[in-house]
C-alpha cells in the first residue's frame, strides 16, 4: 500500500510539474507574441503618422497654389474691368424678356 501511495505520490507531482511546465511555455509564447504585436504596432504608427505628414504637406502645396490661381485670377478680372462696357440696367430687363420670349414660342407651338 505504501508502494501505491508512493506512485500516485510521484505521478501526481510529475503532473503537477508538467502543467506548471505548460504554463511557463504558454505564457513565454504569449509574451513572444505579445511583443511582436507591440512592435508591428509602433510601426505601423510610424507609418501612420508619415501618411499623416505627407497629407498635411500636400494640403497645404495644394491651399497655396489653389491661392495663387485665386490671385491671378483676380487679377485678371480687375484688369479687364475697365475692357467691359458698361450696360444699362433697362437693357438688361430688355434682354432678358426677349431671351424669355424666344425661349417660350417654340415651346408653346
């Protein structure tokens, strides 16, 4: 009966042992895998944020030349102010109801 006790004794500790052994290798891989993740991480931040700067850079090339183009656009306009005749308001109405006129009788015919 000792001997039997003795054996259950063993085995029990050899399994004991093994599942601590599990454990400590489940836990090693887990924090294998765990760093691997935290430095995909931080490179992917760091990517990130490049695509982020990048972004910003092209935004603000795009607000300057979408400025300059506003500006030469201006410019143009105010220089050919003084080129376009000036036109009376009552021709305007003029031109307006006969647009309307010729507009509307092929469309009632």
């Amino acid at each position: 009966m000792t001997r039997v006790l003795a054996v259950t004794t063993i085995v029990d500790c050899l399994a004991v042992l093994a599942l601590a052994w599990l454990v400590r290798r489940g836990r090693r891989a887990h924090e294998l895998v765990a760093a691997e993740q935290q430095a995909t991480l931080e490179r992917l931040r760091a990517q990130l944020a490049d695509l982020v700067a990048d972004a910003e850079r092209r935004a603000t090339a795009l607000d300057e030349t979408l400025a300059r183009r506003e500006a030469a656009l201006r410019e143009l306009v105010r220089a050919a102010e003084p080129l376009r005749p000036t036109i009376d308001p009552a021709e305007v109405r003029l031109r307006r109801d006969l647009e309307l006129q010729i507009g509307a009788s092929p469309a009632s015919r």
